[in-house]
C-alpha cells in the first residue's frame, strides 16, 4: 500500500509468491528507491520471514516511521505548507517531494 509496489518483483506469480516466502524485500527499484529509509526499515520488520522475530504492534508503534507520522499527524490541521501536509498523507521524505510541482 506505501509503494503500490510489492518489494518483490517478477512476471511470475509463483516466482513472485517464491520471493515473498524466500527472500529479503527488494526496495532497490523504482518507487521503493523513493521511499524513505524509516519507512522501509518498517516495511522489512513487519516482512519479517520468521513469526517470533517479527516485531509485535507496540513494537511498530515504536519505530521511527510511525512515531514521525504521528507527530506530523498530531499537527492536524495546523499544518501550513502543503508539503507538510503532503508528507503527512504518503509518510514519504520530503526529499522524494522535491522535484513536485504540483503541490
């Protein structure tokens, strides 16, 4: 749902259910090379093969990503640069916003 992109990638639907269940996400490609660093260490923790590893609800809640939404999200409607705004919604960097005109 952040990338409209699974982090795995192939022409195959068994190849990509292989990667899914087998291999580490691959953020290297296009949108995921977007996406900021927070939100796919996120990503990959909530990816995580093995079920005892994979951290618990309250453990996400305390990783970067989620507790920088929160705070732009707290703001609410203060917010004043539409780009604040922007960043609240997609949870992206504001470095993958730069080149945006349109906002």
């Amino acid at each position: 749902m952040l990338a409209r992109v699974l982090p795995f990638d192939d022409e195959d639907d068994r190849e990509i259910a292989r990667q899914t269940i087998q291999d580490p996400p691959d953020f290297s490609f296009d949108p995921w090379d977007k996406i900021s660093k927070e939100a796919k260490e996120c990503v990959k923790a909530m990816l995580e093969k093995n079920r005892i590893k994979r951290p618990k609800v309250e453990e996400l809640f305390d990783m970067e990503w989620l507790k920088e939404f929160k705070a732009i999200n707290s703001r609410g409607k203060m917010m004043k640069s539409p780009k604040d705004a922007f960043k609240a919604y997609t949870m992206t960097s504001p470095t993958s916003l730069e080149n945006k005109k349109d906002i």
